[in-house]
C-alpha cells in the first residue's frame, strides 16, 4: 500500500480515499470539494454522526463513476 500526500484542487483528484479534515462544531466539509461530498458531509455532521472531534473518522463510500471512492472525515 502506497500513501501520497499532495495540495491540489479537490475537483481534479482521482484517489481510493480522501481525507478531509473537519474541525469540531462544524456545519460542512471545507469549500472546493465535489457537491456530493459536500452534501453527504453535511449531513453526516447534521445528524451528529461525524463531529469533528479529535481521534473520530468517519469514512464515506461514494458511487463507483466518483473520481474519489470513499472520504474520511
């Protein structure tokens, strides 16, 4: 298993996973992220099942045609 780290506009990444960091008290996932990751981050942080707090990970599977396949918040 190999790990990259690189700082690109999110729209043009194509990776296994994504991580995206969010801070505690959060109401959605940093700006410049894909819609769909977006919204089911919203979501995610709205019904308190990802919070931000230090140590959680929430890891979301997206659909196949997704440039990025699953997201950790």
């Amino acid at each position: 298993m190999g790990v990259t780290v690189e700082a690109r506009n999110a729209s043009e990444l194509r990776a296994d996973l994504l991580v995206v960091p969010v801070p505690e008290g959060a109401d959605a996932a940093a700006d410049g992220l894909d819609e769909r990751v977006r919204a089911r981050s919203a979501q995610l942080l709205s019904t308190g099942e990802a919070t931000g707090e230090f140590g959680s990970t929430v890891v979301v599977h997206l659909d196949d045609d997704a440039s990025v396949q699953r997201v950790a918040l």
